[in-house]
C-alpha cells in the first residue's frame, strides 16, 4: 500500500530566496550517488532550531549519508542546504563553527585518556588552558565520567565512550548537534541514559538532528520524524501525523475453541479472520465507547474470546508500511483481511 | 584569528597530541628502532671481520668499518622511524576521530602537519639514540667543523622531513597498520641496497646504477663526508633534489588523499 507522502516541505521545496530565518537546518534536494547506486534521490528537509527531528530508516537507507552531508563531511552531488544560517558548499567553516557531530563510530581517541580526550577538543576550540581545564572538568562531571578520566578511552566501555564522544562534541558549544544512531549498540540501561542526555541537550535550546533504526527512540525524543527508505523521504510529520497514515487500531480476538471461532466471526461485522490462527481482527480506535459495544455483542451472543487485546498503531506500523518490508508479521496478518 | 595563526594554532595542538601519544606508547618507536641498531651490531661484531677486511684493503680494523657503517645506520633510522608514522597515519584515517576533525572549524590540514612534525622530532630523537650507540662503540667524527655538523643535522632533517611526507602518504592509502606497516617496507629495505653497507662500486655492474642513483645513497654519502670528510661529489645536490622531491610528491598525495572525500 503506497503510503500518502505528507508535504510539508514540498511546498517550500523553490523558495525565490532559500535563507529560512528561523530553520536551524534547511535542505531541498539533496542528492548523493556512489557509482550506480543512489543513496540520496533529493530529500528535503526544514528543521526549526531548537527541535528534535529523527531521520528514521532501516540499515543502507541513507541516514548516515545525510548526516555527512549535512555535517559537511562530504559534498552532495546536488541540491543545496543551509545549516546554521549558512550554505553547506559556500561557507562550510561557518557551519563548522556552528555545529556538534556525533557519528556512528566512535570519534574518541583510545590511546589517551577521557580527560586527554576533552582536553584535545578544546585546544581545538581555541579555548584557553584554564577555562579548557574548567568545561573540561564540567562535562566529565555531567557525564558521570570524573572516575574513568584518567584511564585511556580505548578501556571505556561502548556507554562510556558514547558519553565520552557527547561530552566532547558539546566543549565548542554548538547550537546544532548531530547524533548519528546514537543508542546503536548500547544496552538498555545505557540507552535510556543516553536519551536522557539528549532530552538535557534540547533543554539547554539545542536543536538536535539524530538518526535512529529504533522507532521507540524517534518516538520518544523527536518533535518531527521523517521516515527514509530508498533515498527519498517517504513520510514526515510528528508521531501522531505519522501514526495516522496507518489504517487504525484494531482489537484482536483470540480463540482456542474453532466453534467459537466460527460463531464470533459470524456474528461480528467488519472482522478479519485468520483461520489459522483463530484470531479475529475488529477496527477498533480502542476507545471505551466502542470496546463495550464489541464486549456487548460478544455477550449478547455467549461467546467468550480466550484473549483480547487492543492494538493501537505504533510507529512500527508507519515503519513497515512506508519502507514497504513485507516480513513483518503485522504486515502479513493484515494481508489476511 | 588569521589564517595562518589558526594553522599554527591548530597543528601545535595536534602535534602535542602526536607527541603525548609518543610518550605514552615508546614501544612502537623503539621497536622501530631494533632494526638499525641489530644491523648496527650485526655488520661490525658479527660480520665485522671480513666487511672491515674489505673495506680497509686487507687490514681487520673494525674502528675503519664503524667509521663507514654508522652514517648509513643513521639513514636507515630515519626510513625505519617513519614507518611509525605510516602506522599511526593510517589508524587515525580508520577511526572516527578523523570525521570528527573534519567538522570542525579547525584547520584543515593541521591533522597532518602534526603528524610530519611529530615525526620530524621523533626521527631526530631516534638518531640521537642510534648515534649514541654508534658512539659507544667506536664511532669519532673527525675533522667536522661546526659548519659541517649544522649541514649534517640539517641534511637528516631533511631527509626526514621526505621520508616522513612519503610514509604519510603511504599511511592515507592503507586501509589499516598492518596495510601501511606492509606498505612502508621499502623504506627499511632500500637502505640494504645502498651504500650503508658496503660500498656502491663492490656491488655488481648491472646494480651498481640503482644502488648509487636510489635516495639513500646520496645522501648517506653526504652525511659521510660532512662527518668523515670523504669525497662527497654529486652526492650533495642529488640528496638536496631526492629530499626536496620526495617532500613535494608526498606532500601532494598526502593532501590529494586527504581532501578526497571520505566514503
């Protein structure tokens, strides 16, 4: 099913002067081809400064791509972006100046130690010895890495050098920060921990552009999402826009008695059966109203469902639906219908 | 901050960095190091009676063939030095520390100008122990003017700074250590083939060419006249032309694989 591409930013895809005031990042076309493959097919993008906006997609979608683009560690073929108020292609020192990068791999150096690590970046930064020292001692502070300071960071553990390469990003200050799959990797503890840090980030009026495989993750921390499949931005909105694309909720019957089975799926309208299964799919939006007039019916007839349960679409949905990954077992239940 | 402020700035910030990781990790240089001072020991204790036999016409002198051997030895430091450069080169290029530099607002080249310096340094600190050796076991300048001893320093810091530029050069294009430590071998090995040995003119006719025309050779010789006051000849402008060539070749590979962007 071809999802409906919300465009929000399609309509502003040829301003007559590309400088949005308020955008933190603005792109329109992006392209980025190596040999025959396309990574990029012209994504746009409008980002206000001060968000969180998620690049959502799978493994190869691109993500990555944009965000080194975006960063200004490689050139796009085509199409053009400002970030920070300033052209990627024309002014990319400016841009520098402007932003915090955080790849997939980590940007640490392992032969010295954390405290070296953050001392290194403010040398960088131009800042003086002591008020290097200072931030320094700051942001190991913060990130909980004042113990482990002194000890090289090729011993930290995957946690502990993600924090490490956060806390380094922030020593220059930067008012826009990109987090390449930040949580991949980590185990769940680090991870909420890791969120954490990032809801601190927005707090503190940073925009923050992050990529993610997780949908709970662009859930949970992004204002806006956009979903990438096949270099093209497939669907963009808020959770709640996205979440909406999707046919609504259902709730799920299940039996273990095929009689049963049989006569509920007689008596009920609008069902979707799985024979197999002896499960009954009934569009529902799970609200109380229309949940007890299904509990209703099913007593007004004497049937009685061995479970039910109510199904709320969830971002997944969105996910399989628009990058069209038909093993998804939802997917194929839904198939059924 | 002016360009060229921010260029100091910023390479004397990466040069601590090289310099703090030398520090921190001596093991990689001074095993750099065994290979020279082992042939040092080698050539004169093991081998020495019959290469001083050759060298002083008959005569098993060893302090003749020390004199000979130790300015080679001194070359073959500064090609076996640089391989650690070529090494770190190419594990910095495999991390992701190199992508965070990119983003910054940091002097482009700055990376790379404190690996060539750290690596200048690291030679010279090299040839201070490898020459320490040679001292230890025999080895007298004579008649060097002071003169001399500035040229000769300034020679091998030269050399160096083309060696360094060319394993820089070797490090970007390896896709780990071991690539760039595999990659980096002519620069041990050509010394073997030069006249750090035995002389170019002992060598066979159909090699002579290439052991006397190949970088080492010059300049080993030069180092030889300037500190044992040997005929030094052609040799002088060719080791100036083989430096300064192998600084620009390395300087413009290393930077045009630099600016490439990276995948």
């Amino acid at each position: 099913m071809p999802p409906r591409v919300m465009s929000t930013f399609k309509s502003r895809s040829a301003p007559a002067s590309p400088r949005p005031s308020s955008d933190a990042i603005f792109a329109t076309g992006l392209r980025k081809s190596y040999g025959d493959k396309t990574v990029l097919d012209g994504i746009g993008l409008s980002i206000p400064a001060g968000s969180v906006f998620a690049l959502l997609g799978p493994n190869g979608a691109g993500k990555t791509t944009a965000v080194k683009i975006l960063s200004t560690l490689i050139t796009a073929d085509g199409g053009q972006a400002q970030v920070a108020g300033h052209d990627i292609a024309a002014e990319p020192q400016k841009v520098r100046a402007a932003i915090g990068v955080t790849g997939q791999f980590s940007a640490v150096d392992g032969l010295i130690t954390g405290e070296e690590n953050m001392l290194l970046m403010a040398g960088l930064h131009h800042l003086s010895k002591r008020e290097g020292r200072r931030i320094a001692a700051e942001l190991l502070q913060r990130f909980d890495l004042v113990e482990a300071a002194k000890k090289p960071a090729s011993t930290y553990s995957g946690g502990m050098k993600r924090r490490l390469d956060i806390a380094t990003t922030l020593i220059g200050n930067p008012s826009i920060i990109f987090l390449d799959e930040p949580t991949t990797g980590l185990d769940p503890r680090s991870r909420h921990n890791m969120w954490g840090i990032i809801r601190e980030l927005v707090s503190g009026g940073v925009t923050v552009f992050l990529t993610t495989q997780y949908l709970d993750e662009a859930d949970e921390l992004a204002d806006r999402i956009a979903v990438l499949s096949n270099g093209k931005i497939a669907a963009e909105g808020s959770a709640e826009e996205l979440k909406r694309l999707v046919p609504g909720g259902h709730v799920r019957l299940r039996f273990t008695d095929p009689a049963a089975y049989r006569s509920a799926a007689a008596a009920l309208r609008e069902v979707a059966r799985n024979d197999e299964a002896l499960t009954l799919h009934i569009p529902s939006d799970g609200s109380q109203r229309e949940l007890r007039s299904l509990l209703d019916q099913l007593a007004s007839t004497g049937i009685e469902a061995d479970e039910l349960t109510v199904h709320t679409p969830d971002l997944d949905d969105v996910f399989f639906a628009l990058t069209g990954d038909v093993a998804h077992p939802a997917q194929t239940e839904e198939n059924v219908r | 901050m002016s360009a060229l402020s921010l260029a100091v700035r910023d390479s004397s910030t990466m040069l601590r960095r090289n310099l703090l990781h030398a520090r921190r990790y001596p093991s990689l240089t001074l095993n750099l190091l065994l290979t020279p001072v082992m042939m040092l020991l080698l050539f004169v204790y093991i081998f020495g009676d019959v290469m001083s036999a050759g060298i002083g016409g008959g005569n098993a002198d060893r302090s003749a063939y020390i004199a000979y051997i130790v300015p080679g030895i001194l070359m073959m430091t500064i090609g076996s030095t640089v391989i650690g450069s070529a090494i770190s080169v190419s594990a910095d290029m495999a991390e992701g520390l190199v992508a965070r530099f990119r983003t910054m607002a940091i002097h482009r080249s700055s990376l790379i100008i404190g690996h060539v310096v750290g690596s200048v340094l690291q030679v010279l600190a090299a040839l201070l122990l490898v020459g320490a050796v040679g001292v230890a076991i025999g080895f007298r300048s004579v008649d060097a003017t002071v003169l001399e001893w500035l040229a000769a320093f300034g020679l091998v810091a030269l050399f160096a700074l083309a060696l360094t530029w060319i394993a820089v050069g070797m490090g970007m294009a390896s896709p780990n250590a071991e690539a760039a430590s595999n990659m980096a071998m002519p620069l041990i090995l050509l010394p073997l083939i030069s006249s750090a040995f035995i002389p170019a003119e002992t060598m066979p006719g159909w090699f002579q060419p290439i052991a006397e025309y190949q970088p080492f050779t010059p300049a080993i010789e030069t180092l030889r006249g300037l500190l044992l006051g040997t005929e030094i000849g052609h040799n002088g402008w060719m080791a100036v032309a083989w430096s300064v060539g192998l600084s620009v070749l390395g300087y413009r590979w290393s930077m045009a694989q630099f600016n490439k962007d990276p995948r």
